[in-house]
C-alpha cells in the first residue's frame, strides 16, 4: 500500500507536466493570434504617391524589401555590394530580415534543421541581420507590396541601418546574393524576427499587428498582389 500511494501523486505530477507542454503551444499560439489581430497605426492608408516598398514571406520568416536607392537612402553605404559572391549584378532591391544568429548560419535549407538549432533558437541568443539583393522583385503573394510616403520611409530606412552593430561582422550567406550582418538585439520567443519586421514597420506609421511572432500575423496586414512569381 505505501508503494502504491507512493506513485499516485508522481503519476499525477507526470500528468500535470505533459498536459502543461501540450497547453503552453497552444496558449503561445492562441495569444499570438489575438495579437496580431490588435492594430497598430489603425489610422493608416497608404498614400498616393511615395515610395514602394515589399514585405516577403516564406511561409515562416519575413523580410522588408527596398529599393537600394530612394528619398536620400543609399543602401550601399551600409551593405556592401562586395560583401556577396555575385556582386556584379546591376541589383535594384535589398531584402532585410533580422533573426537568432545560430538558427540563421546553421539552417540554410529546413532540410538542416535539428533539434538542437530549434531548441537553440527557441532559447533565444544574438541576432544576424540577414541581407539579400534582387534584381527588379515582382509582386506576388509571398512578395507583397506596400506604397509609404517618402518621411515613412526615411524613418523605416533609419530604424533598419540602426540595427547594425557599430562594427558590422559578416557572415556568408546561403548563396550567391545574400549576406549576413551582426546586428543589435536578442532573439526569443517574446521578441521573433516576425515581431522584428512588424515592429519596423510601425515604428515608420505603418499600420501592422501588436505583437506578430509567425510570419501571418504579419503578412494579414499587407494586401499586397496575389500573383505568383515567375
């Protein structure tokens, strides 16, 4: 009888344990939700005329695409063409992402995740700017585009650059057009590079959600094209 009351409350404690990993994604998830659906800059319509801008989408991870030259912004002062393999190419967009160092240089393809490099990121760590150039992006539904006024932009150009550390290492990217820059910040599960990407995009008065961890909490702000690219 004492080994039996013994294992009850251990089986019960088990249970808590398992019922409480399984609630945690779940409240993650729902919580995520709701945040995103609470606007930020609700006021805001794009205007007239200004400058355009994409946030792309992989179905996982956003980034903020831009012309590399627009309203007194030189991207190639911060990012330098040299720094990719293909740097030759007449480029006309960067493509800018923020992200957990270790996931980003280890995880080129899903194809390499492992268990450690998720577990890694979801433990959080230093971030990476990841920094790819485009010749002329069309608009599609993962490259969606935005038209922000040129003191919009400036303020979205500004924020960006300012997340470079002040003595950028680089890192190689995947392939021949993207790089990698070390940039301010940490990673975890409170602050995502979804959350990144909405946050840049609000701190310009662009409306977005409140709080975006995944990629759609994002992209169900911006319209955009639904045209796949060819």
């Amino acid at each position: 009888m004492a080994a039996r009351g013994g294992a009850s409350p251990l089986r019960r404690w088990l249970l808590r344990a398992a019922l409480a990993l399984v609630a945690l994604p779940v409240l993650y998830a729902a919580a995520a939700w709701i945040g995103s659906s609470i606007p930020r800059n609700g006021d805001w319509e794009q205007p007239d005329t200004g400058v355009t801008i994409m946030v792309a989408d992989n179905g996982v991870h956003t980034e903020i695409v831009m012309p590399i030259r627009a309203e007194g912004h030189d991207w190639r002062a911060h990012f330098q063409p040299g720094d990719i393999a293909a740097a030759a190419r007449r480029y006309t967009h960067v493509a800018v992402s923020w992200g957990e160092r270790n996931f980003f240089l280890e995880t080129p393809t899903w194809a390499d995740l492992e268990l450690d490099n998720a577990l890694g990121a979801l433990a959080g760590g230093e971030a990476l700017l990841h920094v790819a150039w485009y010749v002329r992006p069309a608009p599609s539904e993962d490259f969606r585009e935005l038209r922000v006024s040129a003191q919009q932009y400036r303020a979205l150009a500004g924020a960006i650059a300012a997340d470079l550390t002040s003595d950028p290492q680089v890192f190689p990217g995947y392939e021949r057009h993207d790089v990698f820059y070390s940039a301010r910040g940490l990673y975890h599960l409170g602050y995502t590079c979804n959350q990144w990407t909405s946050d840049r995009l609000a701190g310009a008065g662009i409306e977005t959600g409140w709080w975006t961890p995944f990629a759609g909490g994002v992209m169900k702000w911006v319209p955009g094209e639904r045209r796949r690219i060819r």
